[in-house]
C-alpha cells in the first residue's frame, strides 16, 4: 500500500457467519444458529481441576516434560480451548501445544504455545477476535493471562493434545480446559484442523536496494517470498498470525500476500497489494486494533521499528484448495528486507497432510532482544515480574492488604504505561515500583515476606 493524495473512503457492515455442514447431527461452529439448535450431542470438559477436591487446580511440567491435556475416544469436535499459565520468562516459546486427531501417530496442530495464541514475541498484549483471544489476569502485564481459542476441531475417532516444556525452566502451574461435543459421526466432508510454525530469521533480503522502503522493485515470481504455509492436500485455508520484529527501523511493509492454489505459477489467483492490507489496516498503521477476523494486535513502536503481530481469520471468505496451497507474503516490496519474520497457519484439510518441518530447538525459537524503545522498556518489566509475584502471592497467604497506591501501580499502573507505549516513563516506573516493593517486604515479618 502506498499514500497517496486521493483518499478513498468505504463503507462496509460485518456479515453473519455461513453455515457450512460439519456434522452428521449439529450445526458448525462458530454460528450463532448453533446456540437455539436443539441436537442429540452432548458435551464435556477435560479440565485440570484437582482430583482431591481441593483448590490446586493447576499442574505443573518440568522440564523435558509432557502434559496429556486430553485423550478422548470416539467421534466429537473440541469446541474451546483455555490456558492460563505461570511459567518462567520464555514459556510462551518453550512450551509447544500439539494435537492428533484420529490415531495419527504425527501431530496436525504442533505450534509454540504462545504463537498459538497470537503472542509471537513473548510480549504481552491482550486482544478480542472472533477466533482468539487473551485476557488479563491480577497483575496486568506481571501476571498470568487467560488464552483462548474457539477453532472447531473435529475428529471422527479420536483425539489427543499435549503440551511439552522443551525450556530450562519449569512451568510451575498449568490451569487448561479442553471443552468438546460429542457426536455420533462427521460428515464425509469434514475436514480436520491443522496448525504449523515457521520462522526466517532473518529473511534474505534481494534486489541492489536492501532494507529500505522500496516502490520500484520487481517480483514476478513469488519465489524469495516468505512462505507461511506449504499444504497438500483438500482443503480451506483458516487463519494466520504473522510476526514481524523490524530490525532495520523505518516502514517494513509493502510486502504483497501471494497464495498460489493447486501448483498454479505467477500470478497466482489470489494476489494482495501489501502487507497492512492483508489484515484490514490502513497505510502503515502505527495504532494497535483487534476486530473479528483482523488485527494489527501488537506495534512495538510508533516509527515502525521492534516487534509487530498482526492476524487474519478466514471465516467468512476461506481460501478453498483442492491439491496444495502454498501461502507466502513478500518481505518488503520485491522482498528488499531482512528481517525476523515468524508465523503460525491455521487450515482444515482431509488427512493425510503434509509431514511438517522439524521445530528448531527451544532456545533457537526464543524472540531476538532489540534495542528499540520497546524492547529496551520491557526488559524493566520483566526484571520486576518475580518481585511482583513474590509480594502478591504473600499478601494473598498474609491476607494483609497492600496500600492502596502500590496496589494500584502493580496491578493497574504499570500495565497502562506498557499499553501507552510510553516507554521512557515505564522505565521510570518499574525502576521505582521495585524499590518500594523492596521497602515493603523489608518491613514484614519474615514469614509473610516470602511466598
């Protein structure tokens, strides 16, 4: 997308969801039609919810470890699914979520965990779309968040998903609930969900212009783009998180999607014009939004430099593949830029799929440290998330109130100064919150000064 003087404005209305046939006896999901359709289903959770009775409704994985979520028999569709995690700094790419439907001893959903859920960068920002979303817990951008996803999964004999700490650190507590329906059969035209990741880091930057906002250059083929998703098979493209951390500064767009559908060369027959356009933006945006199916949910900095992630949701509009779809999306016009580009693909196809690449190891997956503004603030957020978590979870065992305005700062504060992007007073910020968290506990008895 390039400004230009002439501003063209639409108008334009959201649509109800399609209904396309799912299952042999219910109505899909998401529809609204699905909440008053009365059906012979049932449902059910799988849950971490403590076996005793008790309250410690959590579990833990070290490290190395793997966590059955759910092991279900039978014909159903997982309708949700909802985490929320205590884990240490890199949890959201250490942890790795995988599914199998149908007996498949190879998994079709094998995404870092954070990336699933739209956190690509392992920076916190919380958003609503139709298709997931994350909400905040107590302690804003110091504390656990609630991850949600409501892509329909069917499977007609089975299905299993686990979570697996490749980190050096354990994940000290897992909440989850895996909830589903259960059928008597699919439809023979169900197709199963499926999700992969990637990353090039960075990509390969060509042309004599590099990492500068080109116009001029040519790409009429498509091969150096950024690929997102090679699939074969029968099937419909779902969804996408892309994500961006800019290394060069400057605007990084300009980057075309370019979906090429059943071997087709170039031009394929589904061609954009740019990389904001691909998730419902207007030029070069710099202001963070999260609608139903788009979202630029994460901008770093206003001078387009650091970490950005963005989405698209195929609901309405699914991109319909009868052999193969290979999903790419230039890096800067005539793909010019290098850059740590890194994505998640979510598509429904008849099994068997495509063997996925091998996932690089843990730390080889943990986002690059910038020296942006944004990165350079978040490193005092981080430093300080261990003592905010050590002085809530004592007040909670003490029962002793915090005052009232270190309670304010810690839970509400410092979050809104992060959201702000007003970085150079979150420094000053968490510099002084971690001295008066220090202060406070010094003053307590021993017993409450610690967890």
């Amino acid at each position: 997308m390039r400004l230009v003087p002439t501003m063209i404005v639409c108008a334009g209305a959201y649509a109800l969801l399609s209904a396309q046939p799912l299952l042999a006896q219910a109505p899909p999901g998401p529809s609204f039609s699905g909440m008053m359709t009365l059906t012979d289903t049932t449902t059910a959770r799988v849950s971490s919810f403590s076996r005793s009775g008790g309250n410690n409704d959590f579990v833990s994985v070290p490290p190395g470890e793997t966590l059955e979520l759910a092991n279900i028999a039978g014909a159903g569709v997982v309708r949700h699914l909802y985490f929320s995690i205590l884990g240490g700094q890199h949890y959201l790419r250490d942890l790795v979520l995988r599914a199998y439907w149908d007996g498949s001893k190879t998994p079709c959903v094998e995404v870092p965990f954070g990336d699933f859920f739209g956190l690509g960068h392992e920076r916190p920002r919380f958003f609503t779309s139709l298709m997931v979303t994350v909400n905040p817990g107590d302690l804003g951008v110091f504390g656990t968040f609630g991850f949600n996803s409501y892509f329909p999964m069917p499977f007609a004999n089975g299905a299993r998903l686990t979570l697996t700490n490749d980190g050096a650190d354990p994940v000290i507590a897992v909440w989850y609930h895996v909830d589903y329906e259960k059928v008597h059969a699919l439809a023979n035209d169900t197709g199963r969900f499926h999700a992969v990741w990637n990353r090039e880091n960075p990509t390969q930057a060509v042309g004599a212009i590099v990492n500068q906002t080109l116009h001029d250059g040519i790409n009429v083929t498509g091969r150096d783009n950024y690929v997102l998703l090679d699939a074969a098979g029968h099937g419909n493209l779902a969804g996408i998180f892309l994500n961006i951390d800019n290394s060069m500064g400057n605007w990084y767009g300009e980057g075309d999607d370019m979906i090429f559908i059943d071997g087709e060369g170039w031009p394929p027959s589904y061609h954009g014009t740019g990389t904001e356009e691909i998730f419902g933006g207007g030029a070069c945006p710099t202001a963070e939004y999260a609608g139903p199916y788009t979202g630029f949910h994460l901008i770093g900095n206003l001078d387009y430099s650091g970490k950005v992630s963005m989405y698209r949701f195929y609901v309405n509009d699914p991109v319909r593949f009868r052999k193969s779809i290979r999903m790419t999306v230039e890096h800067g016009h005539a793909n010019n830029i290098a850059n740590d580009y890194s994505s998640t693909a979510f598509w429904y196809q008849a099994d068997p799929h495509k063997p996925f690449r091998e996932l690089p190891a843990a730390k080889a997956r943990h986002p690059r440290e910038g020296d942006d503004p944004h990165d350079r603030a978040y490193r005092h957020v981080i430093a300080l998330r261990e003592k905010a978590f050590v002085l809530m979870v004592g007040t909670i065992r003490s029962g002793k109130k915090l005052p009232g305005t270190l309670e304010y700062d810690l839970k509400y504060g410092i979050s809104q100064t992060y959201f702000r992007r007003d970085y150079d007073q979150l420094v000053v910020e968490t510099d002084a919150l971690a001295k008066r968290i220090d202060q406070y506990l010094a003053e307590q008895p021993p017993e409450q000064a610690r967890p």
